[in-house]
C-alpha cells in the first residue's frame, strides 16, 4: 500500500504539471491574440493602391511588344483600352479589375444626387423637376423636362425677365461631372460675359434634368438665349464628363437641330477653364446672329 506521503506527493505533482499546462496554453492564446492585433494594424497600416488613378494611356501591358514606341503613340492618342493583353482566353487581372472599379464610378455617378453642399457654395437656389426619385428619373425622361406650376412661379419670382442670357446647372446623368467642372466652367464663362458686356440671368441649379428642361425655362423667363451645364451619361473612360447644350429663343418642343452643343468638358477632354471662356464667345455669337444649331455657322 501506498503510504500517505507518497500519496500526497504524487497529488502535488499531478497539481503542479496541470497549473503548468494551463499557464502554456494561456501563453499560447495571448501570443495569438498579439499576432492577431498585429496583423489587423498591418492591414490597417497598409497602403492599397487607387487603380483608377493609373493612366492607361501610358500604361504598357504588353510583354516585349515588337514595336514598343509604335505602341506607345498609339496608346498616347486614345484612352481606349487597346493592348491591355491576356491570361489564355482571358484578360489579365489588373485590365479586369479596372474596367470593374470604372464601372463603378459611373454607377455612382447616375445614382448619386449634387450634394447640397456644392449647390449652397455656388449661392444657387435649388428646384425639381417633375420627378420624384432617382427611379422615376432614369425611367420617365419625360418628366425630366418639365415642371410644376408651383416651380415655374417659382423660378419667376426668384430670376430676373428677360435677360441676354440665362445660365442652369442641371445634374443629368452624372452628379459628379457637375461637381468635378461646373464651378469653374461656370466662373470662367461669367467672366467672358461681362466682358463682353453681356446681361446675364439668375443662375439656378435643376435636380433631375433632362436637356429639354431649359424650353419651359426660357418661355417662362423670356431669355434671349439659355445656356444649361449638364452631366452627361457616364462611360468607363470617364464618369466626369460635362456638356454644355444651347438655345437661341428656346421653346417647348423645339427641335434638337436649333440647339448647339459643346461635349467633353472634363479633365481629360476639354478642360473646364477653357471650355468657359470658348462658351462665352458661341453665346455672344448667338446673340449677333440671332441663330443657334445648324442655323449658327461657328
């Protein structure tokens, strides 16, 4: 039989060997928990790089091309994705995961509304057409040029009659193409105005517009010529992309042919500085002759 001492010793070291494990394998979760700690700050820490921030027009992806200047002229005169190579049958995955982000963008730029922000710092009011939603919106061009009653009693009250020229900024289908070129397309085209010593309306901002919005606009305020900035449907070349549609005596139904356009107003086409100052000279033409579309020779 065992003695009781013996007993006793084999009791404390049985005690001892499991206060032992137990403090290893706390060791062994806090050392998991500092990795885990660790590696969410890297992750934090890290640095993705902004795909659409690269330039495809310099971006060579061919391995070893056979005519390596050829192709970068070639690649320098267009933004189209052309030598963008392959994995088998398949795109690679830099080429696929930017035509995936580029899409992107120009979902946010239909479905995104003008922040109210940038409506306030250009000191505009604000109305709406007949829409109620982004949906009806994208789904009822038709109600996107036309107006309340109530709105257009509005928008006489708050415009000034019959000016030379009547400026509106109309979000369409690219809320960030205003955001990104209005402001300054606008401040450079005011400039060309009043040196031109031309009068100029109220300007005012239009919440789901469509081009034919400015016909019962200029009916209603009587304005010799309309000008309306508006973001035009987003591609995956740009979601930035401002055009500026014109009217001499714009009325309801008018045909498309009296209007003149200027399209590609973004930081990879027309810059919008310039873009301003070129709109400024097509208006004072427009009044000189009286004329706009294909009735306006520029």
């Amino acid at each position: 039989m065992l003695s009781e001492n013996l007993i006793q010793e084999v009791v404390e070291k049985v005690l001892m060997e499991i206060k032992k494990n137990n403090g290893e394998q706390s060791s062994c979760e806090a050392c998991k928990a500092s990795e885990i700690r660790e590696t969410s700050c890297n992750l934090e820490d890290a640095y993705i790089e902004d795909i659409t921030e690269i330039d495809i027009k310099g971006q060579i992806l061919i391995p070893n091309p056979e005519n390596l200047e050829g192709l970068r002229k070639m690649k320098e005169t267009t933004p189209a994705r052309i030598g963008v190579w392959r994995a088998g049958p398949r795109y690679k995955t830099q080429p696929l995961l930017r035509v995936r982000a580029d899409h992107a963008a120009a979902m946010d730029a239909v479905f995104a509304d003008v922040d109210e922000k940038w409506v306030k710092e250009m000191q505009m009011f604000s109305v709406t057409t007949l829409c109620k939603d982004k949906d009806e919106f994208l789904t009822r061009p038709d109600y996107g040029k036309n107006f309340s009653p109530e709105t257009i009693e509005l928008i006489k009250s708050k415009c000034k009659l019959k000016p030379q020229v009547q400026i509106i900024i109309g979000d369409g289908l690219s809320s960030s193409a205003i955001e990104a070129n209005a402001k300054d397309t606008m401040a450079a085209m005011i400039q060309g105005l009043e040196g031109f010593r031309i009068d100029i309306g109220t300007p005012f901002f239009i919440k789901y517009a469509r081009v034919p919005s400015m016909e019962p606009i200029s009916e209603a305020l009587q304005a010799d010529v309309m000008c309306l900035l508006i973001g035009e449907r987003p591609g995956l070349v740009t979601s930035e992309s401002m055009s500026c549609y014109m009217a001499y005596k714009a009325y309801i139904g008018m045909p498309e042919a009296k209007r003149t356009v200027i399209a590609n107003i973004h930081k990879g086409g027309t810059q919008a500085s310039e873009a301003g100052a070129y709109i400024a000279e097509v208006l004072k033409k427009m009044l000189d002759n009286k004329a706009s579309g294909l009735d306006l020779k520029l």
